[in-house]
C-alpha cells in the first residue's frame, strides 16, 4: 500500500451496486459497523454463516474484482497444493486499491489513525509463500514482503515498495496475474484492503478465503 493511503481524499458513501445476498451479507456487517468492535462482531456472525453454507472448491484461473469498497467474489475455497492463478483486476475509475491477505487484523492500527506504516494483519498469509507476478498493467506498487516472488517478463514497471504486508496496489483499472500453489495453511483467512487508512477495509472491502486440508 506505501504510500497510496494518503493520496486520495476520504471516500464519499459507496454506490449502490447489483449485491448477490452473499456480498450483501458483508456489505451490511460493514455498513452497520459503528466501530471496529461492532464490525468484528458482525464479522464472527459471516464467518458462522459461512461456515454453514461452504462454497466449492475454486482452483485454476479466478477473477478478483476490485470496486469501491468491495471485492468480487468476496469468498473462496481453495486447497492446499491446488495451482492458482488470481487475476486481480481494479474496477474504479478513480480509486487505488490493493489486495492483501492474512489473519488477525490489527485492531490497535485499525482504529487508531496515526500509524501508516504498520502491517494490517498480524499474519501475513504470503510470508514464505512462492508468487509468480506476471503481466502488470496500471500497478502502482507492489510490497513483497515476506514472499518468494518471482517477476514475469520485462523488468516491473512499478515500484516495488518496503513496508506493510504483501500488496499489489493498483491503479484504477490496473491488473495483475499472481500465480501460486497453494501452500500448507489450512483454514480460514481473510483479505482486504488498507488504503485510506483503513476506510475500504470498514467500509466492506474485505473477503474470506477458506483453505481446505490436501
Ligand atoms: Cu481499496
């Protein structure tokens, strides 16, 4: 994210888009939230939810779609060992987003402004993990963090950056291909995005994704 979180002004209500009751469900657990600790409690009542109604298993190819302020799909299944290939693609015309992915969402950074730099999960899911980037369009930066990554084609035309957990950030209607296998983490794990000091992320931009034993 670096220092995209700065850039943009504060965001006005989001659009209101053709919600599935799945995106619909998220997107009211992040309307409602008055704070974190309200968000966090709506988000315990998706993870049961989700926890009841499952989804397949996705492997391969899959579209992730970034809006203001939410992803599509905003949940997957995916198994340890499966090849993936995320095609991350930034829908708005006029914001940055970012995709990250991990657990234990620091609350302290969440709500207390100040602290930019910080990590926003306290588990990077990407710490250790092989990536392939490839084919970057419109990418403003890319933080590796932790991660093996390994870079496709010319040299990246975009910074990459220190600090924070592994993100690509893209530039309205910036792609990228992120390829892996999916490593040995079983269980549930979240992703979303930081910028703007957190906003997209309270305001809905979030997703889980549910990683399944080999
Ligand atoms: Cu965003």
């Amino acid at each position: 994210m670096a220092n995209e979180r700065t850039r943009q002004t504060v965001p006005p209500a989001p659009p209101a888009p053709q919600w599935s009751r799945r995106q619909l469900l998220i997107g009211s657990a992040g309307l409602a939230a008055a704070g974190a600790t309200a968000l966090f409690a709506k988000q315990s009542l998706v993870d049961w939810v989700r926890g009841l109604v499952g989804s397949p298993v996705s492997s391969g190819r899959i579209h992730l779609y970034q809006f203001d302020y939410y992803f599509v799909p905003n949940y997957m299944t995916w198994r340890v060992g499966d090849a993936m290939e995320i095609l991350l693609h930034n829908q708005s015309p006029t914001h940055w987003h970012e995709w990250t992915v991990g657990r234990h969402v620091r609350t302290e950074v969440f709500e207390g402004f100040g602290r930019l730099s910080s990590d926003g999960w306290g588990t990077d899911f990407w710490d250790g993990v092989s990536v392939v980037l490839s084919d970057p369009y419109q990418v403003d930066n890319f933080v590796p963090h932790d991660a093996k990554v390994s870079y496709v084609g010319p040299q990246a035309p975009y910074q990459v950056a220190q600090g924070g957990d592994f993100s690509p950030t893209l530039k309205p209607g910036g792609s990228i291909r992120i390829a892996f296998t999916v490593p040995n983490k079983p269980g549930v794990w979240h992703y979303g995005c930081f910028v703007q000091e957190f906003i997209h992320f309270r305001t809905g931009m979030r997703g889980m994704i549910n990683i399944l034993p080999a």
